[in-house]
C-alpha cells in the first residue's frame, strides 16, 4: 500500500508512523521542517517539505500512484483544496480529510469526500465514555487504529495531562473526578484516583495499563 499524508501534526506523524511499521509505503508532507521532526528516527517513510495543496508537491509526493491521500493539515480549507487535487488530478482512490469546523462538514460532503472529526467523534463518546463503567474501547478508524479509552490514574508518574499526552502519544479530552466530568486542558493538574478520557493509538493501550487501572483491560 501506497499512503500519502499531508500535515505532519501529532496525529498525522502517529498515523505515518503506525503505517510505515505495518509496511506501508507512507510519504508525509508538510510546509514545516519543525512538523517533519515529529516522525522519530525509526520511521522508514518519506518526508518531504513543501505545500500540499501544490499539485507539484503532490506529483514529487507519488501521489498518482498512492493507494490512499489522508489530509491532516491544521486548517480546514488547506484539507479540502488537498483532497480535490489527489481526488480529481491524481485519481486517489482512497481520499480521506481531517475536519475542524464542525460547520463545514456540509462542504466536505458535497465534494464527496471521507471526513474525519475528532470533534464530532469525540464529543458524542466523550459522553458515552462517561456514562459507563470500566474501560470502554471505541476505534475511530474502520481498522481500530485509533482507539477512545477511559481509565484510572493509578501511577504518581503523571501529574498534568500534558504529561499523558506525549507519554502515550494520545490526547486527554476529559477528566473525571470528585467535582464531576469537565473538558480537559494540557496544563490541568491530575492525581491518582482521577479518571481521564484519552484518545491514542490502538497499540499504546496495553502500555497504559502500567499506569492506569481499567476494568476487563
């Protein structure tokens, strides 16, 4: 498999990252040096330097070849005008755009594009999440790559979220504790006893359970 990534970001670099190790051919573009860093020496792909919206970028990039286009750059109209170059220039098969701005998901629908939402995705299981018991699993890709988990600190390791964040390569969204469920913040204080919502990648779950107690996990 082919897969060109554009946006170099903490879920983009993840994404490539994960790929790469299961033997994709995985090219990352982005316009920031600073960005491409994110991807760790191990990483067997390509980075290339250079505006995906460029259908010369993209052209360097394979894309007339790739199996699939993820666009995951920061800023909606960046994704969309991406995404319609791999889709109607290069003929992508598999088109797939990161979506910000919960209004403009009718535009990414009428160009017929995949679109994923963190925002959408995770507020309706953030309330799930809340609502149970227990670790409960919730992939938001079709291959389970990314996984929804609340757990509960166990370990005096961690004692902001940003700390969970670049341990497990994940993002806290929520914290529950003895004052109720509130939307988490990276520099918001946790202690052991609290329970955190976190988004991360499938394989980093097992990790978390050295430092977090999660039920039937």
């Amino acid at each position: 498999m082919y897969v060109v990534i554009l946006g170099c970001g903490r879920m983009g670099s993840h994404l490539a990252e994960m790929l790469a190790l299961e033997g994709a051919n995985v090219v990352v573009v982005d316009k920031s040096p600073a960005a491409l860093e994110r991807l760790g020496p191990e990483f067997n792909g390509v980075r290339l330097l250079g505006n995906g919206i460029d259908v010369d970028v993209q052209r360097r990039a394979g894309a007339e070849k790739a199996n699939a286009f993820v666009a995951m750059a920061a800023d909606d109209n960046t994704n969309i005008m991406a995404a319609q170059v791999a889709r109607h220039i290069f003929h992508v098969p598999k088109v797939v755009a990161r979506l910000y701005e919960v209004e403009n998901q009718a535009i990414y629908q009428r160009f017929g594009l995949e679109v994923i939402s963190p925002t959408i995705s995770s507020t309706r299981e953030i309330r799930s999440i809340i609502l149970a018991e227990g670790l409960v699993r919730f992939p938001l890709l079709d291959e389970g790559d990314i996984e929804i988990v609340r757990a509960q600190l166990m370990s005096r390791r961690f004692q902001t979220v940003s700390q969970v964040n670049e341990a497990f390569g994940g993002v806290v969204s929520g914290i529950i504790d003895s004052s109720g469920a509130r939307i988490a913040k990276a520099d918001d204080s946790i202690q052991p006893g609290d329970e955190l919502v976190i988004t991360l990648p499938a394989n980093a779950v097992r990790k978390l359970t050295s430092h977090f107690h999660t039920q039937g996990g």
